[in-house]
C-alpha cells in the first residue's frame, strides 16, 4: 500500500479572474489584504460552478441566485452573502465592460437585507479615561497613548494609523496626510494636544525603538505595527480603563464622528474627515446621534415625566 500523501487540489483558476486582480491592483489601488479578500470570494464561485459542470461565460443571474442559495444553506448571514454578491457584481461588471460578456449577469441582482447596525460609540468620560490608560512615563505607553490620542483627534482607521510614515506629518500645520481605502489620499487636521503627544513621541521617544522602518508608529523591533498589535492594545488599555462595553477596532473612529456632530459639525465635513466616498456611509452616525437627542428628550422635557395617578390629578 502506498504511503505517498495526495496534495490538495489547487484552486480553480480563469484567465477573467486574473486580469480583474490585476485591474484592482494596478488602477484602482487597492491593498494586498483587499486583493486576496476578492481572490477568495471569486473563487469560492469558481469551486460552486466547477462542481456544477457549469462555465464562467455562460453564468447567468440564475446561476447567481443559485449560489447566493448555496452560501445561505451553509450558514452565511447576510453581510457576508452581500460581501460576496459585492465581489461578483465588481468582477461581472468588469467582464462586460472588456467586452468578454454582453452584460453582467449580477447586474440585476438585490443585495441581501441587511441590519441597520448602529455603531459601538464611547462616551466623552470613557473616551477621557481610554486615553489616560497608558503610562506615559515609559516609551511603550508613550507610543499607545500618541496612537490613541490620533485615533480621536482624526478619526482614523486602525490600518491608516499603522501605515503612517514620517512624511505625512505636517507639525507646524497641524495636519496628517492619510491614505485610506483604495490609497485615496487626504489631509486630516488634528488639534493641538494630539500634535503635541505626535511631535514630542517623534522627537524624545520613537528613537528608543531603535527605527528599522519609516512607519511612525514601531514595535520593539523597531519596524512598523500591525493592525492587529494596535487592536490589542486597544483592548488591553480599554480594560484598564474599566470600560466594560463591547469595544472594536473602530469605536474611537465611530467616537470621533458621532462626537464632531453632537458638537454641530455638519454630516458633509464629517464625511470628508472620515474618508467616506458615499455620504450614505457617514449617516449611520445620525442614528446615533438621534437616539442620544431621543434619550436625552425622554429624561428632561417635562411633558416625557411618568403620569401622576389620576385621583392625584388636580383637573383640567
């Protein structure tokens, strides 16, 4: 009997797939870890349709349909069926425009409901407490509380944070150059108490993690943080705080937004602020904001007081 082991099969592949990666690389810029995510949802369709002894060319909606069947019956919620639909309907669209189809068979195609999830925001006092979480008196808490201190002040992504160098920096303007989703770029204020903590970690303590990188922000090692490092760290100085709420990567940046229109910052500035392509991506904070004015309204308008008992009313 033989003890050779069998290697898995390699993933199925299509001349389409790789133009279109390529396409996504090289004109619309998008990141390595944003590349493999549309690699894996495109071939997870390519598997579907092998298994099927069906063509990539002659997919129609109804293969669609089908598959988005397929994903449900394996248990995806609908914010992934609308990930992958998202993927598909990008991938079809650019087959039709090359010609390659007459017309995308995604096009057509609903997303999936999906919930009006309100974001995790922190409260002024926890925001306060959050960022005295740090021990400022050593480098490493120096560094995490410059990196907190710029997640609020800016808004900013996890993975904007860490891909910072020393050339987006502007002390004397007070202004970050940010590249978010698809290295689109912009200038990004941040107030006066954030740029003090950046310039004074940039000139008295990131030298004590011997640079090996560019990044501004370093590990140990002297090379740049992961996103992942960052979101530990959150974390950790999150229970130090004794903020017992759910927190995630984005709960400063979700902070930051609802925060600025609480203040009466307009949703257009906070849009640009926040990097959003679409408005419709920075009106969920009006959600929030509304039920604050809603809480806010049932606890102080004399009107909203619980009713007295009618024999203690004094008539009309």
């Amino acid at each position: 009997m033989s003890t050779e082991k069998t290697s898995p099969p390699s993933p199925p592949t299509h001349a389409w797939v790789e133009s279109y990666l390529t396409h996504l690389t090289v004109d619309k810029g998008l990141s390595e870890h944003s590349i493999e995510a549309y690699a894996q949802d495109i071939t997870g369709f390519l598997i579907f349709l092998n298994s099927h002894d069906a063509r990539l060319e002659s997919v129609t909606d109804d293969t669609l349909f089908l598959y988005l069947v397929h994903l449900r019956s394996r248990g995806l919620a609908s914010r992934s069926l609308a990930r992958h639909l998202s993927a598909l309907r990008g991938f079809f669209a650019f087959a039709a425009d090359e010609s390659w189809l007459p017309a995308s068979p995604a096009a057509l195609i609903e997303n999936p409901k999906l919930p009006r999830l309100l974001p995790d925001v922190l409260s002024r006092e926890q925001v306060e407490k959050l960022l005295a979480a740090p021990d400022t008196d050593t480098p490493l808490g120096y560094r995490d509380r410059t990196m907190l201190e710029l997640l609020y002040a800016a808004g900013l992504r996890v993975s904007e944070l860490v891909g910072l160098t020393l050339g987006d920096f502007d002390a004397q303007a007070g202004l970050l150059r940010v590249f978010g989703k698809g290295a689109k770029e912009r200038l990004t204020p941040i107030h006066a108490l954030a740029r003090d903590f950046l310039s004074t970690y940039l000139q008295s303590v990131r030298g004590a993690f011997h640079p090996r990188e560019q990044f501004i922000f370093l590990n140990r090692s002297g090379k740049g943080l992961t996103r992942q490092a960052v979101w530990k760290g959150i974390k950790r100085h999150a229970t130090a705080a004794g903020i017992p709420e759910r927190i995630s990567p984005h709960s400063l940046r979700h902070s930051f937004a609802t925060h600025l229109l609480e203040g009466g910052a307009d949703l257009r500035t906070v849009q640009m602020l926040l990097g959003h392509a679409d408005i419709s991506a920075t009106e969920i904070y009006t959600h929030v904001q509304a039920a604050r004015l809603v809480a806010v309204h049932r606890a102080h308008h004399p009107r909203s007081a619980p009713s007295k008992p009618a024999d203690e009313d004094e008539g009309l």
